[in-house]
C-alpha cells in the first residue's frame, strides 16, 4: 500500500475536470526584489496553468494584494484564493520553508475542492527551488510516509470503526482521505478526513506533518 493514497489521489485527480490539468516539472522563478518572496513562488507556478484556469485567476487576485477571497502574506510567505466554480468551493493555498541546506527552499501547492460528493479534495504538490538556479523543481512528497486513514482517528475511537476505516476500499475509502492544510503561521502541514462527518468527532483528530529542515514527519 505504498502508493496506494498517492495513486488514488491521482486517479479522482484525473476524474475531475474542474481542476484537471497537468503540474509543471519546473518552474524558473523570477525574483522581484532582493529576496524571492511567496508572490514569486506563486507567479512562477499560476503562469504556467492554462488560461482562464482556476491557477491564473487567482494569480490576478495575489497581483492585485488582500481582499474578501485573497490572503497575501509575504511576511509569513503564504497565500491562498478561494472561489466558487460552478458551485463548488475551489481554494488554492501556497507556502514555503528555508531549507537547512541554505541553498534550497521547498514549495507546497494546495488544491482543495469541496465536491458535490460532501467530502473535500486536496491535492498537494511539493517543488524544491535552487537559489543559485532560481528554479523549482517538482519533487515526490517530502513525507516519511503518507498519512493513512487510522492516523486521522482519535484514541476514543472504537473498534468497529476502525476496522471499517481500515477496510474502505475504492471510492469508499475517498471520505477517509487527507484533506491538508499548508500554515499560514508556524512550519507544520495538518489533516484531517476529507469528510468532516464520516465518524464522528470525538473518534477523529487531526494530524501533523512536523518539519525537521528538509521535509515532513507524522506526529
């Protein structure tokens, strides 16, 4: 089961044309200022979406600064957009860390969908940039592992549940799936089940992805 979470991420990834588009391998970055900023990060990635794309009109959104739907912070490097398309919820979210190694940083790029199926999406895309190159290369998930469904269950959960968790299978098993959140403060990714209501509350938590200085581990 390795890759099983990856591949069936990819698989609704696929399945959804609303934001069904291919991730660029590398992006070159240009530095506005002194030092690359969150805002270069995200201009080097939306501009290589397809026009009229989800990506490119929230590009606009982060040229034009904050407002009701855009949160620009370049203090704490992190962005997010969110609109609705044709009904649906659609958020886009983007962050960065300073690598130990000081001559790379890593990129995170969130896509969420809140489906008409009742649970949320997430599609999360890591890039490494080179500051020497100004390039961002995209990567494998920087985790230790991919996070399971059991790891989205509290310790009060009971037996049954957790076998039923264990055992979803196909698109059973979409309701179970991570749903991330990249930090606007702080350096730790966090998810939760894709559908909020699957068990319930006091059965689930919340899990964390800790940053070490090069990558993610499950807490």
């Amino acid at each position: 089961m390795k890759h099983f979470l990856r591949s069936l991420l990819i698989f609704a990834f696929c399945a959804m044309p609303v934001i069904a588009m291919a991730q660029p391998e590398s992006c070159n970055v240009k530095v506005a200022g002194s030092k690359v900023t969150i805002k270069d990060f995200a201009r080097a990635y939306c501009s290589q979406c397809e026009q009229n794309s989800f990506e490119t009109q929230a590009l606009a959104a982060i040229n034009k600064g904050n407002s009701k739907r855009c949160v620009v912070d370049k203090k704490n490097g992190y962005v997010k957009y969110s609109d609705k398309q044709d009904g649906i919820t659609e958020i886009l979210e983007m962050t960065f860390w300073n690598c130990d190694d000081k001559n790379e940083k890593l990129v995170a790029v969130n896509r969420v969908s809140n489906s008409t199926t009742g649970y949320d999406e997430s599609f999360l895309y890591f890039y490494r940039y080179d500051v020497k190159t100004k390039e961002m290369k995209l990567i494998d998930l920087p985790f230790d592992r991919e996070p399971q469904p059991v790891d989205m269950l509290s310790k009060k959960a009971s037996e049954k549940v957790t076998e039923q968790v264990k055992s979803a299978k196909n698109e059973d098993a979409n309701k179970y799936m991570p749903c991330y959140q990249l930090p606007r403060a702080g350096k730790d990714i966090t998810f939760r089940m894709a559908d909020p209501t699957a068990v319930a509350k006091t059965m689930q938590r919340t899990g964390t992805m800790k940053w070490n200085g090069s990558s993610f581990k499950i807490k």
